[in-house]
C-alpha cells in the first residue's frame, strides 16, 4: 500500500514566539485537541492531535524547552553551533579601519578609548569619536547630562563638506529645564567642525508631545534658547509600544485570511505602512540637510538605541555608497546597530518564554523594511558570526542589479503612493497564497543571458575584425591590388 509523502514543516526553534495547548481531553469536533505554535515572522501553526494518544504534553513540553532556553537557564543556539566558514565574520567591522576610510582622525575629530572599559557609558563602543577640542574629562560632565550617559559621539562625516552625523540620547533637563554648560560647548564644538555652515540641526525622532512628557521623568529636549545656532526638529516617530501594536494589526489582516474586499483600509488601519514613511521621511531629511545644505546634524530619541539606529543607519544608507555594498551593509549593521547598544535581546526575544514581555519591538525589522522600500524604488570567541554564512556564498545575496557609483547619493521617495507592503516577508507564509520564485532569481538568470549574448557579440566582432584585417592585407598586395569600387548613397 503506497503512502502519501510526508509533508515538512520547516520552523527554526528562535522563530517561535509562544506554544499553546487548544482543546481539553473533553474536547470534539476535528482538530479541536492540538498545539498551536505562534511565530515572529507572521506564521501561525496549529497542529491537531488525538486525545487518546497522549502525544501532546511530550511535544508541548519539548518545545517549551528548546524553543525557550533562556527561561530554562539553557544556552541559546548560537553558543552551541559551531560550523566553520572560511572567513571569520567577527572581523568584518573594525572600528578603526572605518573612521579611518572616512578621514578620521582628523584637524577637528579624534578617537578616544575613554570608554575603553565601558564606564563612561556601558551601551557604546570601546572606541569613540568626539571633537578634538573636548578633552576626555569633559566627557565624563557631559556623559552626566545625558541619559544613560550617551553623548554625542560621530557616525559619519561628510568627505567634502565635513558635515557630520552624530548620536546620542536625550538631555537630562527634567521639569525644571535644568542646563548643562559642558553639553551647550559640546554641541557648539560639533557646529564648528564644519567651516561650511553656522548652524546644527537638532532631530529628535519623537513625536513633540512624547518629549515634552519625558521631562516629567527627568528627560527633555534641547532648548533653542540655551543652545545657539540649534535648530531643533521632530521627526513625529512613536514609540516601540505604538509599533509592536501596529506590527500585531498587521499579522490579523494577513494571517491566515485575507480580505479582499477591504484590503485596502484593512492595511491602512494598521498604520504599518505609516510608521514606515516616517521613518524613511526622517532619514531623507537627515541627508538632505547634510548633503545639500551642508549642515551637521545631531540625532536622538528617547535613549538614542531604538529610532535613532534606524536614522543614522537609514541616512548613512542614503549618502555613503560603501554602504551599499554586502560588506559596508554588515559594516553598517554591526556599527549603528550592534556597536551602539540596539536592544536586540529584549525586542526580538530571543529565547525567552514571556511573549507579553512590553520590551519586544519590531525595531530592526521595520529598518530592513525601509531599506526594501530603497531597493524597490531604484560574540566571536563563542559563537559563529551571520557575516561568516552570508561572506561564504555572496552570490545568493548579491542584487544582481547593483551598479556602483561614486560619491552618489541615494534620493528615495518617502511617500504613501510610492511605498507598498513587502508582500514577499509579511505574506510568504499565507497558505492562500501561491508561493512565488523570488524576483531575484529571475533577475540572476536574465543577467547571465545577457552576458552570454554579450560574450557572442564580442566573439563575433573579433572575428569580423580579423576578416577585415586579412582582406586589408590581402588587397594591399601587388598581386591583388583592385581599385575599390566606391558606392554613392
């Protein structure tokens, strides 16, 4: 008697966001006794079991375990796996070499190691990049009026210009609209680094009134009357809160039906596509301001590791082709991102039961969406580095359509009508819908059709030019020389 193939389900234990019992031993009905499995990637898996089979509590409890090793004091999988790649991935960004492809140290920046042993703030770099007129003692006075101790510190200047780009968090100023005098030098210290301009932008991610509410637990905002030459703009993205809510909107209207008769205010009602182009519109005026008007700008939110990693990374995207490249992208990444203390633990989740936790965030995957939005419109002694397994076959993660340009700044449109939902993330695991190739894979295949026609053209030119040259010498013989007859068009 033939059997159906089995049918594979194929889900990594991290993605797993909670496991749930549906039913009781009382339960009838088909499929009302099983598990259901809930991931973060917008799939939901229910699995029906028999009750008289008491297979259930063994797979429940199993999953439970392995799916959550952090709550059952187990190491998470990265500790564990250890497979060898020919290039260690760990050394992809190295501080150092970066700031200094971007002219760094200069006349008007240096890097300091006074973070060295992270006690000035304990969620930057070892190495920063501060003005080269603010001794390190300063530092520690204006790490004091800024929360948790994050001063504005360097990510990018601009080559010609010498804007700059720098991150931090929110000044202390509280109710009482408390000044700092070392804070007011130091921000005027990065305004005249750049000789060009004689202002500095100011932008704060938050909406106006989330700041304004932030003084009441200690926090703020920069005041134009207490820093000169500031211009202070807000950049009206919410919080991480507001974004798991809308990211949680979207998984209903997607997964596992969708309605098509209100698609289209079902999306809208989400506020995804929203929260996208405020972000995207934050980090198109952020390189506006520094690549045609020339002007540094100064970046935080709230704590300066969730809205400002996904502007300065986003801006840095937009102005700085290296960036563009597979190793600038994992450069990009492993500086704005890693380096700068993003909350990758606590808003992913990894390995922790507690799916409720307030601390998860769609953070970085709403910074990879709104890098796709671009593409569309033009622990090293422990664990294996991602960088190892992408390094390893870049050919499966090259865009075959890339051109590289120098000195060339990316312009996107950050507006509804031009940005849509990534259908190919958000809608991959739909069981309605068909499954599609990925783009890219045709993309591959018309690239290398085109260059075997190129090849063929080449060939055949080369072998016009070598019957043009051996009939020129031929003619030119005293044997064979024929006056050309000439042809009157």
């Amino acid at each position: 008697m033939e059997r159906d193939p089995p049918f594979v389900l194929d889900a990594s234990l991290g993605v797993i966001n909670r496991v749930e019992k549906i039913g009781g031993a009382s339960s009838r009905g088909e499929n009302s006794y099983g598990l259901e499995i809930v991931c973060k990637d917008i799939r939901n898996l229910r699995f029906a079991h028999k009750p008289e089979g008491r297979t259930r509590r063994s797979i429940f409890e199993n999953l439970m375990k392995y799916a959550f090793p952090v709550s059952n004091n187990l190491p998470l999988f990265a500790f564990e796996y250890k497979e060898v790649f020919p290039e260690n991935g760990w050394k992809v960004y190295d501080p150092v070499w970066e700031y200094r492809r971007q002219g760094i140290p200069n006349e008007s920046w240096r890097l300091t190691k006074i973070n060295e042993r992270y006690e000035l703030c304990d969620t930057y770099p070892a190495i920063l990049v501060v003005p080269v007129n603010i001794p390190d003692e300063e530092l520690k006075r204006v790490a004091s009026f800024r929360s948790r101790g994050r001063i504005p510190v360097l990510s990018w200047i601009h080559p010609e210009s010498q804007a700059t780009i720098t991150r931090c968090s929110q000044p202390m100023v509280g109710v009482s609209g408390k000044r700092s005098k070392e804070d007011e030098k130091y921000l005027q210290a990065i305004m005249d680094s750049n000789a060009q301009s004689h202002k500095i932008f100011i932008f704060d991610a938050r909406p106006s009134v989330n700041a304004v509410a932030n003084k009441a637990k200690g926090g703020g905002y920069e005041s134009e009357d207490a820093y000169q030459n500031a211009e202070l703009v807000f950049l009206d993205i919410h919080n991480i809160h507001v974004m798991r809510e809308s990211l949680r909107k979207l998984k209903e209207i997607l997964y596992p039906n969708i309605e098509e008769t209100h698609w289209l205010s079902n999306l809208e009602s989400t506020h995804w596509l929203e929260h996208i182009k405020l972000i995207l519109a934050g980090a198109l005026r952020i390189a506006d301001k520094v690549e045609s008007g020339k002007t540094s700008v100064v970046v935080h939110c709230s704590d300066g590791w969730d809205r400002t990693a996904q502007l300065t990374s986003l801006s840095l995207l937009m102005l700085d082709g290296y960036y563009r490249t597979i190793r600038g992208f994992e450069v990009l990444v492993e500086k704005e991102w890693l380096s700068f203390g993003h909350r990758f633990q606590l808003r992913v989740g990894h390995g922790d039961k507690n799916h409720a936790d307030a601390d998860r965030s769609p953070v970085f995957l709403q910074f990879i969406d709104c890098v796709w939005q671009m593409t569309r419109q033009t622990l090293p002694k422990k664990t294996v580095s991602l960088w190892s397994y992408i390094n390893s076959q870049l050919e499966d993660f090259t865009n075959p359509l890339y051109v590289s340009y120098s000195n060339h700044v990316l312009y996107p449109v950050a507006s509804m009508r031009h940005l849509e939902l990534w259908v190919g993330y958000y809608i991959r695991w739909n069981p309605r819908m068909k499954p599609q190739e990925p783009v890219h894979n045709r993309y591959k295949e018309l690239l290398a059709k085109r260059a075997e026609l190129q090849k063929k053209v080449e060939e055949l030119q080369r072998e016009i030019t070598n019957r043009s040259t051996s009939s020129s010498e031929r003619a030119g013989s005293p044997a064979q020389c024929i006056t050309p007859v000439q042809t009157v068009v």
